[in-house]
C-alpha cells in the first residue's frame, strides 16, 4: 500500500498570474521562508497584519483590486516567480542531504509523535518550547530530506490566550481554531470521505478524524476527535492542550500513543522508528505489542522488536513535571489491556512503575524508557540529571553508566533568523550557507561582514520591535479599556536606542524571573543612569491552573508599573511564536536566569544567538555548552548548591556586577573612528559563528539520525513487518 497523500486545496478565486499563491498556503514552507510571506504580506500590508499572518484568511478576505495592482508590478512578479522557482525546487527535489549520505535507506521512515507541534503563530497548537521544539524539529527533517512522518493533535481551541489585568493577573481566553481558516488538510478516502480510526477509551469507541499540514516534504497528521458521532464529552478530548484533569489526561495519551499508531497504519505508513518526544505517546509501544502478538509473536518477542525502534527524548529534569498516574486511573483506562497482552495487572503495572513518596504510579516515561533502545536528554547537564534521576531502572549500573544519552536542543535558522539578516549572511557567507549552517567553517565567514552593515540590521531590528509594542500598546489604549498605568508597562516609552534586554518563557518558580528584581534598588539605578539607560522586556504565560506561577506574574507586574522605572520595565501579553520572533530579533541581550540545573536545555536563547543577540544567562541547558567567554556571558558559577537561598543570592549578586560592570559599559562603549561599538559587534559575530552552528536543528536531526535513528533503520525489513 502506497503512503497517503492529501491533495492540496486551491479553492482561492485569484488572478491567474498569480493564482499558485492559492498551494503556497498549504505547504507551510512560507513559515521559514520570510520572502514567501512577503508575497502575501506585499499585497496588503495592513490586513495581513489584522490577520494574524494568517495566509489563508488573508487570500479569503483581501480584496480583489490589491490582488490585481501587484499582478501589474514588475519587482512583485520577479520576486513571485523567484520564490516559486525555490519552492518548486524545495518540494521536487530528487537529490538531499539525507539521499547522498545515506542512499540505503531511503525507504527506511521515521515516525515522530509529540503532543504539541509550534510551527507558526498563526497554527496556534502549541503551549511552549516543547512544541516549538517539535516544530523545528519537523522543518528540518524537511530540509535535510529524512523519510519522516509526524503525528500530533489538531486542538479545537489550541492554548490560551493571555491578558493581564491592571493588579497583574493573568486572565485566560480561549479562541475555537476554525478549522477553514487554517492551513489544515482534510485526510479523505478514495470515495471523498473523512478517514477515520476508532480508539477505546474506557469502554467507549472514540472516533478519531486525521488532518494533515504540508510541512516542506514532510506530512504532519493531526488526531482530532471532534466528530459528530462522538458524545459531546469526546468530542472535547481535543479541544485543549495540557488540561489539569487526570481522566483527560489520560484519554488524551491514549489517543496520541494508541490513535498515533493506528493512524499510521490506516494511512499505509509503516515507520522503521518511532520517536517519542516526551513520554506523552509513550502508550504506543502497547498498541504496538499488540500488533505483533496478533502476528503470532509473544509478549517478550514483541517487547524485543518494539525496543530496537523506538526512541524516547526525556526533557523534564523536575520529577514533578513528569507525566504519571494513579494506579485507579491506569485500572479505569486500561483495564482490558493486559489481558491482551498476556499479562497480569501486576505485571501490567510493572511495565511503569514508579515507587513516589504517596505511592506506586504508572509513569509515562517508565514505560518509555524501558520500551525504547534510545533514549536521551536534551542538554549534556541534564543528561546527568536524568541519569541519575531514573537510575533505579538500571540498579546495577553505576548512574555514569545509565543507558541515556544526550542530544542538545537546536533551532532551526529559517524560521528564527531575520530576513535582513538572512539577506546580509547571503552576501558575504555564500548563498546555500543555510544548508552548511551545522559548518563551523562556513559560519566563520561571518567575521567578513563589515561592522558598519552588520550594526545596521541590528538597529533596524531594534527600532522595528519598538514600533511593533508602541502600535500594540496605542491599540490596547484605544480599544482595550487599559489602564494609562497598564498602557505605559506596555512599552510606550520605550528608547529604540537604549540597551534593551529581554526576558519571555514560562513562569514556574525554577525560572526565577524576579532574581533581576531581587535588589530593586540597584536595578533602578542602572535603568536610569544618565546617558546609559536600560530596558528590560518581559513576557511569558504561566499554566492557567498554576497559582503560583500566575503570583510571580502579578509580583513583576507590580514592580513594572512603578513611575521609578522610567517606563523603562515592559510586560507584554500573550507570548507567542510571532512575539518570540520580535524579540529574540530585536533586543540586545537575552537573559535567562533558570536555578541550575532545572533548565533541561532551553532555546530561545539559541534563537536569540543566531541573530547577534548576546546571551547572559545562568550555566545551565545549552549556554553551559556554548558559552566561550568571548560570545556572551555567564550568570553565577557551574557548580552545585544545596543551599537554594545562597545560590539565589549568589546568582543576583553575579548578574547585577556583570551588568553594571560589563554589559552596560561594553555597549555604550564606541569607537573613536567611526562611531560604533566595535567591542560589542565583535563579540556579536564570535555569538553566531560559535553558536549558531552548534545549537541548530541542522546539527542536532543529524545527530539524531546517526546517534539513535540508525539502529532502528538498518533493522532488516522483516523484523518490523506487523499483522497490519
Ligand atoms: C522558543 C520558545 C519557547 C521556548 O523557549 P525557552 O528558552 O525554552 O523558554 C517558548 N515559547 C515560545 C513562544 C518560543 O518561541
């Protein structure tokens, strides 16, 4: 059985010379190719910001005269067909990275299964870094030419979205996705009908309808089981991510881990590796088993094959983050399984079992680990971290010898580096340089750029991030019935020429984002020092049932609103990859302030490096491997406290003397002979010659594909054949 294909849409009523930008929208290639947005945006400028960059609202709603002027534009036309003369190349492709270097395997696949994919702003389903993670992960597998199919959910209403009141709290909304209104392709039979699969979920049959996105060369299929014959119950099993109630939990990964296979399999795929990226879709080694014992192997055979294609990526170092149940739920859930599986409830158990201080649980990333052959972390810390944490699994190994590797997070350079940018490494570092980006000697070259042009784009960048948060905050102030307190901790005063830092992620305790406040008086006298001012922007969501991160909030908040900070403190609302993009392009420093060694990798701060953006960040996840004291700076020392209290204090004391001291002179610090701050765009350029490389995605699929797919592909054939 051949693979499935959906076929692209085109139901757009445009002028046929440029009527193509109707498929465009349905491969979300665009989304990492800034010059393809361009062709939308360039229409009309104003409603493609109105439309949240939404490229399939904007050709329903923009109006035809616009359509018909750039179809009269000369520069608009050259640069349509330049840009289809690239995608044409992208997609048709014959020969890729992945086909030269390993021309075997090309019938070989990978499946990669993850709960969250953060592919653009305008495809809200995602929360944070694991699905921007997912995402990136998707498009480079594109680019490099790996087989790779990647399944997730299609959410009804996808995250919140955020406000925050004028005492600081965090209020959430929820929008529905219109399904029409997204990039998103109905999977249908060959009779036009809606293919589906069944999942039992507690006794119940849940149907489950797939979608797909076109991600370059690469089909994401979306689960979704808002469908009519469902009960309205089941219809919400997808409406939203990462909810606090255990049975939807459950259901949910029951779905990915179990609806994940069996989509696979309706659609003819069947994958040499599976990937799970966290332990969310670790169910699908049991739907897996299955398969096979109906193929007449036994339990433990079954175990064998499953093991040697599976691989697991753990990313939480907090033993509360990890994803487990109550042994009441697993008997609610899953209660038919062992039977089929030939196995006793105990035994069942077993298989995940996690002994925690209130009990036994069924654990996810147990049950992932023990059922996958690789399995690794995603920083070099955190894979000791994690070695140590899960070391009971191997009671005879020493935890240096605990069979789990580590794989550093990366980004991928389309979607995260500035078009300026883009354009001026085009210049002077070859035009394919982005498919050597991995290339340590063909990043060097970026040594070549003149200071003058390379300073340029950043002020550009800077000055455009400031104009985007003034035109946000004058939009709050006419519509929003904000505040004038609320409208300034918004950013209306801020200096597009003032040393401007940024600070956005997730608000949980162990990203102290108020260490930067912890000597608020000190803090004040660096923002408003005469003729060195300083800005900081914060932004950042906290989980909408987590009061504590949702206090931290409403503690910076009060202290932003304060006149003494000269406006110079900004709260943003609703981070999102679109204001991730902003800011890790905009600022000058990118600070990061996890308590070490909590942060299991993070990579904003890798976005941020890519672009000339300087980190200051704690040792931790990725800046512990690429920091060189030349390309940034550190925050505190690389050691291990056990004294929490002191290594806060420590940490502040580090970050508030590098500030004062260093960072702060260093950037309004210019050379006599032509004005510029030398010593700053020289440790810009060391920033992305040593990092980007090192922390792409390009770097880290490879690394992958040799490290922890490859056993599973060069599996023989036959080994992986199933009943299905
Ligand atoms: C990159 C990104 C993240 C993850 O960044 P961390 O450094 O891990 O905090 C989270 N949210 C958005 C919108 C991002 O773009």
């Amino acid at each position: 059985m051949e693979p499935f294909r959906a076929a692209t849409p085109n139901h757009f009523s445009l002028p046929r010379r440029i009527s193509r930008l109707g498929e465009l929208v349905y491969n979300i290639w665009w989304t990492w190719n800034p010059d393809a947005m361009r062709l939308f945006s360039r229409i009309d400028p104003e409603l493609w910001e109105k439309c949240g960059h939404n490229p399939v609202v904007f050709l329903r709603q923009v109006e035809r005269p616009k359509l018909n002027a750039v179809t009269n534009n000369r520069y608009y036309l050259e640069m349509y067909d330049r840009i289809f003369k690239a995608f044409d190349e992208y997609t048709g492709a014959g020969t890729t990275w992945f086909s030269q270097t390993h021309p075997d395997l090309r019938n070989r696949l990978v499946a990669y299964l993850s709960m969250e994919f953060g592919l653009h702003e305008a495809i809200p389903l995602y929360a944070g870094g694991l699905g921007i993670l997912s995402g990136d992960h998707t498009k480079e597998a594109s680019d490099l030419g790996l087989p790779f199919v990647a399944v997730g959910f299609f959410y009804a209403e996808g995250y919140f979205i955020q406000h925050i009141t004028e005492d600081g709290w965090q209020e959430a909304r929820y929008n529905p996705n219109k399904m029409e209104d997204l990039p998103v392709i109905p999977v249908l039979n060959e009779e036009g009908k809606p293919v589906t699969i069944c999942v039992e979920i507690a006794g119940r049959e849940v149907q489950v309808r797939i979608w797909e996105i076109h991600v370059g060369r690469v089909p994401l299929y979306l689960l979704d089981s808002n469908v009519e014959s469902n009960s309205p119950s089941d219809r919400a099993l997808t409406a939203r991510l990462y909810s606090s109630d255990l049975d939807l939990r459950i259901s949910q990964e029951i779905l990915l881990g179990v609806g994940g296979v069996r989509a696979l399999r309706v659609l003819g795929y069947n994958p040499s590796v599976w990937h799970m990226n966290e332990g969310h879709s670790a169910f699908l080694s049991l739907e897996r088993i299955k398969e096979l014992m109906q193929a007449d192997h036994t339990f433990d055979q079954a175990v064998e094959i499953v093991r040697a294609s599976n691989v697991f990526t753990t990313h939480t170092p907090v033993p509360a983050g990890n994803d487990e149940f109550a042994l009441w739920l697993v008997d609610k859930y899953c209660a038919t399984w062992w039977e089929q599986l030939d196995l006793t409830r105990e035994q069942f158990i077993d298989l995940a079992r996690h002994t925690i201080s209130w009990g036994d649980t069924f654990s996810m990333p147990v049950l992932a680990l023990r059922m996958s052959h690789g399995r690794n972390a995603v920083s070099e810390l955190h894979g000791k971290v994690t070695r140590q944490m899960w070391g009971f699994l191997w009671p005879d190994r020493h935890p240096e010898t605990v069979p789990i590797t580590h794989v550093t997070n990366g980004v991928h350079t389309g979607t995260w580096l500035a078009r300026r940018l883009r354009h001026l490494f085009d210049r002077y570092l070859g035009l394919d340089w982005m498919e050597h980006v991995d290339d340590l000697s063909v990043m060097e070259r970026v040594i070549d750029i003149p200071d003058d042009q390379l300073w340029a784009v950043r002020r550009h960048l800077k000055r455009k991030l400031v104009a985007y948060i003034r035109e946000r905050a004058r939009q709050e102030w006419m519509y929003g019935g904000a505040h004038p307190s609320q409208v300034v901790a918004s950013g209306v005063m801020l200096d597009p020429y003032a040393l401007t830092i940024g600070f956005a992620r997730r608000f949980a305790p162990y990203k102290r984002a108020s260490l930067i406040m912890s000597d608020l008086n000190r803090l004040l006298k660096i923002l408003n020092k005469p003729g060195m001012p300083v800005q900081i922007i914060f932004a950042g969501k906290s989980h909408p049932d987590h009061e504590q991160g949702k206090l931290l909030i409403q503690e910076l908040y009060r202290v932003i609103k304060r006149a003494d900070t000269g406006g110079r403190l900004v709260f943003l609302d609703d981070y999102d990859m679109n204001l991730a993009r902003y800011l890790v392009q905009g600022v000058d420093v990118w600070i990061n302030t996890p308590r070490r060694p909590n942060e299991a990798s993070g990579t904003s701060g890798e976005k941020a490096a890519l672009n000339g953006v300087l980190n200051f960040s704690v040792l931790d996840g990725w800046w512990r491997e690429g920091f060189n004291d030349k390309n940034g700076w550190a925050i505190g020392k690389d050691i291990e406290y056990t004294d929490l209290d002191l290594q806060d204090k420590e940490d502040a004391a580090s970050l508030y003397e590098t500030l004062e001291n260093d960072i702060v002179p260093l950037y309004y610090r210019l050379r006599t002979s032509d004005g510029l701050p030398g010593e700053w765009i020289a440790r810009m350029k060391e920033s992305i010659r040593t990092l980007a490389p090192q922390f792409s995605t390009r770097r880290m699929v490879k690394e992958y594909i040799e490290r922890l797919y490859m056993t599973g592909m060069r599996l023989p054939e036959s080994t992986k054949k199933t009943a299905g």
